[in-house]
C-alpha cells in the first residue's frame, strides 16, 4: 500500500502545482474535468454502488444552483452558505423521489423514469418561473471576492474543482469501508439475498440517494458561480444527465477512482471536438463522439477502464508476498 500511496501523493503534488505551467484555456479544461468527475461520483454513489440507476441527477444540480444563487441575490447569502441550504432542499427532493421509487418497488427500467419524470417536472416549473428568469434565463452579475464565489481567471477554480474532488473521494472510500458502504454492494449485488439476512434495502437505498442528491446540488452552486448564467434547458437537461453518468460508466461503475479517469478521458475530447465541431458549422456533433465511446467501452471495457489498468498496475504497486 505504500507504493499506493506514494503514487498518489505524487500525482496530487503534481496537480497542484499544474496552474504553474498551463495556460487559462487549459486551466479551464482541467476545471470541467474536476466537475465532471465530481458529479460522476455522486452519481455514482447511488447508482455504482446500489445499482439504481437514475437519469434525473440533474435536476439536483439545478436545485442546488437556484437555491444557492437566489439567496445570494436577492438577500446577499454568501454561496459558500448557500450552497448547503441549497443541498438540504436537493435532497428533500431526492428522498421524494427515493421513498416513492423504493416504498413501491420500482426497479430498473421503471425507478429510470421516475427519475426522469421528476427531472422534467424540475426543468419545466424552473423554466417558466419568472423569478428564475423565465424563459430568458437567470444571469448572475460578477462581483469578484472570494465570499461571492467569483473569481478573475481559472486558477482559483482549477483548485476549487481539485478540492470538490478530492471531498468526493474522501465520501465514498469511507462509504466503501463502512457497514453503509457493505450493504449498499450486497443490495446491488442480490437485493433479496441481501434482505433475507437483515438487510433494510428501503433504509440504505434511501441513505444512498440523500448522499448523491446532496453532494450533487453541491456542484449545482459551483457551476453557477463558475459560468455565471442559469437556464433550465442546460443546467437541468437530460443531456447533463447523461454526460454526468457517462464519465464513471466508462471510468468504472462501483469504483472509488473509475469516475475520475471516465474524465480525464472523455472531458478533453469533447471540449476539444465541440469546439472543432462548432468552427466547422457541425454544432452538436460532438455527442457522436460520445455515443461512440460509450459503444467501445460497452463492447471492450465492459467492467470500466478502471478495472483494467488496476489489473495492470497492481503487480507493480502492490508487492507479491514471498513463500
């Protein structure tokens, strides 16, 4: 384990001190990254882990963003406060959507849709709320400062986004090692098996989707403060939904790390294929690319890209005991 670490250690030294040598455009890359991998691993609390897969997880993300950006707004709450009241009104909504789904047994295919008919109600009342801009939109006037969550340049972001990350991994490897952390596997794994041994699927799914839905509208207010302009067809949309559950799908489902490298593999490409696409004339192309990628993981990582490179690397981290 101690090559573990050390590798880590110096992969986190590094990052830090990246903001030294990149330019702002990078910089910007590397802070979508850290976002994406950020909310592939709250989804990835929920669905990695107990295997209930949502398609609504950006209604969260717009719950969070509103709540946190209004208060500030409209009674000068600092986003760094509301960010959590924010999150408290997201996870009201998710244990709404939780005790329905769970209390009456949806599963697969049918939990899917109340997760997207929840996230469509969201992105239709949002969308035609005045207060929230209505159908114009809700644009948030830059006061610079570190108690208003704006910032000049990237590099404040870049190791917000870092700290948002590494608060993520923190979350679910003690989720992993906890009795929670056990039981939401065994639910995964054989729901009924894992009942017939005292196991309260109810409890420990509602448990599993409080924790995403909260750590996820925590990412709502850092994307309000990031981009600076809310509109319901992107900060709630389906398509957020599905780049959020792209990143660990294709990283690693049920891993501690596979969101993180779904990320650093996919968020490059298709920042760098939207913006060719959009000079080109082909705006919207880019989704082809992740269709494509999704495929190739599908048919040839079907366990995640995770999962392959720990095969390959543990021979040389973790030492072989001797007979």
């Amino acid at each position: 384990m101690t090559r573990v670490y050390s590798l880590l250690g110096i992969i986190f030294l590094l990052l830090l001190l990246f903001p030294l040598f990149l330019s702002d455009y990078i910089l910007g890359v590397f802070v979508l990254i850290f976002y994406y991998a950020y909310l592939g691993q709250c989804w990835n609390v929920l669905t990695g882990y107990t295997g209930n897969i949502s398609l609504g997880h950006s209604l969260y993300i717009g719950i969070g963003a509103y709540i946190s950006t209004k208060l500030a707004m409209s009674l000068g709450v600092s986003p760094w406060i509301g960010m959590f009241i924010g999150a408290f009104g997201a996870t009201l909504i998710g244990l709404i959507v939780g005790y329905l789904g769970f209390r009456f047994g949806l599963k697969h295919v049918y939990f899917v849709l109340l997760t997207i008919a929840f996230a469509e109600i969201g992105r239709l009342i949002a969308l035609h709320l005045k207060p929230l801009g209505h159908f114009m939109g809700l644009f948030i006037d830059f006061r610079p400062g570190l108690s208003n969550f704006h910032f000049r340049g990237n590099i404040p972001y870049y190791y917000i986004g870092l700290g948002y990350v590494i608060f993520s991994l923190m979350v679910v490897r003690v989720i992993e090692i906890s009795k929670w952390g056990r039981y939401f596997v065994a639910l995964r794994e054989d729901e009924d098996a894992a009942e017939s041994i005292g196991v309260n699927s109810f409890k420990y799914k509602m448990i599993a989707i409080g924790i995403s839905s909260f750590m996820t509208a925590l990412g709502g207010t850092f994307y309000a403060n990031y981009i600076f302009y809310l509109h319901p067809t992107s900060v709630m949309s389906m398509a957020l939904s599905i780049e959020i559950i792209l990143r660990p799908i294709i990283g690693g489902l049920g891993t501690l790390f596979g969101p993180v490298i779904g990320s650093f593999l996919i968020t490059p490409l298709a920042e760098i294929s939207r913006s060719y696409f959009a000079r080109a004339g082909f705006e919207g192309l880019h989704i082809v690319i992740y269709g494509g990628l999704l495929i190739i993981s599908i048919l040839f990582f079907p366990r995640g890209i995770f999962s392959y490179i720990h095969k390959a690397l543990a021979p040389l981290l973790i030492p072989s005991k001797r007979t």
